[in-house]
C-alpha cells in the first residue's frame, strides 16, 4: 500500500497538470477573439510652441480623444494599458515616438472613453526638429490576460502638422 505522502504527491501532480492544461486552453481561446477597435483625435489647439534654453523644442496642446476598446476584453483580459504618442520622422531617426496620454482600463465598462486633455507629458524633441513637422497620433495598447502572453497593437491616425513658427 502507498504512503499518505505518495499519494498527496500524486494528487498535487494531477492538479498541478488539469490547472495548467486549463490555463493553456484559456490563453490559446484568445486567439480566436479578433478585436474591431476605433479611436479618433483632434488636436484643438497648441497652447504653446517653444523653443527651450537649451535649444529643445517643446510643445503643449489640447486634445480631444475618444475610443471604443470594448471588442479588446473577453473573458481572460485583466486590464488594457492604452497610452497615446505623436510620431515623426527627423533626419537622424527614422521614426521619433513621445508619449503624449496613458491611461489603464479596468474593464470593458471603462472601453468606451472620450477625454478632453492636454498632454499629459511633455512633448520635446531635443533639437529644432519640431517647425512645420508632420506627425502622427498613434493610439498603442497592451492587453494585459488573466493567464497567457501579453498581446499589443495599435492604431495610427496621420495629417497632423506642428506649426511652422513658435508660439
């Protein structure tokens, strides 16, 4: 006859492997979710357009952004990380990002969002690249799963342009 502690082992064995089996099916149902989020934003204004001390251009601007992630949540999202960035080509890089917005979503009850802010960190390019730039707005997001690998995309909205003389 087997000992009590053989068979706690082989208890504790088999729970082990039907909750990771779970966990797997869990993460793999994921994939069959095919997410159909939008976004738009409107820069309202640019509250200010300067040129630092130090010769960094740095910007402030209004903006309006609204989003539907509802289709983002299924039954294993945890939360979405969703952050808001202009992007820009300069002559030394090819591609700039500066996080303008960041938020956290809790639950698909939050998904659905319109905000009216400034940006919420600031938007300097170190150098005078900024005049007359064209740019983009990028909505990112990162979907945070109960169990599973993390997933991320994005979308992007062009036609932006900074102005071409300092404010």
């Amino acid at each position: 006859m087997h000992s009590f502690g053989y068979r706690a082992n082989a208890l504790l064995t088999f729970a082990v492997t039907i909750l990771a089996l779970m966990c797997a099916m869990a993460s793999l149902s994921d994939n069959l979710n095919s997410p159909s989020p939008t976004s738009q934003v409107q820069v309202l204004n640019i509250n200010w357009f300067q040129k630092k001390l130090d010769g960094d251009d740095e910007v402030s601007m209004t903006l309006n952004v609204s989003a539907n992630l509802e289709s983002l949540f299924t039954w294993n999202t945890k939360q979405v990380f969703v952050f808001l960035a202009a992007e820009y080509e300069t002559p030394k890089n090819s591609l700039n990002q500066v996080s303008l917005w960041d938020g956290i979503i809790p639950a698909k009850e939050h998904a659905k969002f319109w905000i009216h802010t400034t940006n919420k960190y600031r938007f300097i390019d170190q150098g005078s690249n900024l005049r007359g730039r064209e740019f983009n707005l990028t909505l990112h997001w990162h979907i945070m799963p109960k169990t599973g690998k993390m997933f991320a995309d994005k979308i992007v909205m062009s036609g932006y342009r900074l102005p071409d003389a300092y404010r």
